[in-house]
C-alpha cells in the first residue's frame, strides 16, 4: 500500500476585506495520504486534524462577488 506524506493547511477567507492583522498561521501538520484509498475518504480525517471552522464540502458561492474559484 504506497502512501504520500504531505502537509496541509487551509486559507480563512470567510471575509477577505477584513483590515485587521492576523498571526502567522500555524506550521501545516504532516498527513499521510494513502493512494489506494479515495481522498474523498480520508478528506473528514484531515478536516478534523486542521480544525477547520467550515463544514467539508461548503464551497462559499464566489460567483456573486465576481471571484471564481478554479
């Protein structure tokens, strides 16, 4: 079973306006991604490892704003 090690961070950019100072983000956390394994079914451990504030699977509409997400 061949597997990846890689890192992995996410971006808040609930509101990309916002003006005020942010810290620097965190060191992204090592994650061992399993290529015989479909990522659709190792997404939920990453998410929980992340502690990601959005649900997975929520893809903010960026397509009112004139933003499209690719």
């Amino acid at each position: 079973m061949a597997s990846v090690v890689c890192r992995v961070q996410y971006l808040d950019d609930s509101d990309p306006f916002i003006c005020t100072n942010f810290p620097e983000p965190r060191r992204p956390p090592p994650v061992t991604v399993v290529e015989d394994q479909p990522l659709s079914e190792q997404i939920s451990g990453i998410h929980k490892l992340l502690e990601a504030p959005l649900k997975v699977g929520h893809t903010p509409n960026r397509t009112r704003t004139g933003l499209r997400v690719r």
